[in-house]
C-alpha cells in the first residue's frame, strides 16, 4: 500500500493539498479523494511545500477555486494541471 503524496477533500474539488513533505516536481503522486476514499495519480509539475495546493485541471485567470466543495477564491494567474496553486496565483474574492 502507497502512502498518498495529495488529498483531495470532495469529488468537486479543483485543488488538492500536499501531504508530504518534500514533494518535488516530476513526482507521481497518488491523490486520495477522502470524500469516497478512491484515488487517482497526477504528475507535481512543481516543487510544493507541504499544505500547498496543487491544480487538478489547467485553471485560467478568473477561474473559481474548490476545495472542501466550497469556493475558496479565485485565480489571478494561470497555472497547468499539476501546479502549484498558492497566494501567487490564487486570491480570496472576500477582499
């Protein structure tokens, strides 16, 4: 059995966590989908820390961010499935 490197908390969701430490890019991940428990592999096409997120799917400026099947904000820059999805890319649409 392999230890999950990304969570993903619902099936919506268009961001997983990194639950490692050490994740660097290149590395094949398995993304557990806690939600149901099923799984999935994704390439890290980045060096991601630890609670960072990572993009399920290419996402564009403007584009709406899930995560626990909620929206947490939104895109301000670009990044391709497998990215890293943090306060450079992503902002809160609260302020």
């Amino acid at each position: 059995m392999s230890i999950p490197q990304l969570l993903v908390h619902n099936a919506e969701d268009n961001v997983g966590v990194v639950v490692v430490e050490g994740l660097t890019a290149g590395t094949e991940m398995l993304c557990v989908v806690t939600h149901d428990n099923t799984d999935f592999t994704l390439t890290a096409k980045a060096d991601v820390p630890i609670g960072h997120k990572i993009a399920l799917s290419d996402l564009t400026e403007g584009d709406t961010i899930t995560k626990y099947g909620e929206d947490i904000g939104k895109m301000v820059g670009p990044c391709e499935k497998g990215g890293h999805v943090h306060v450079h890319n992503l902002k809160t649409k609260r302020w």
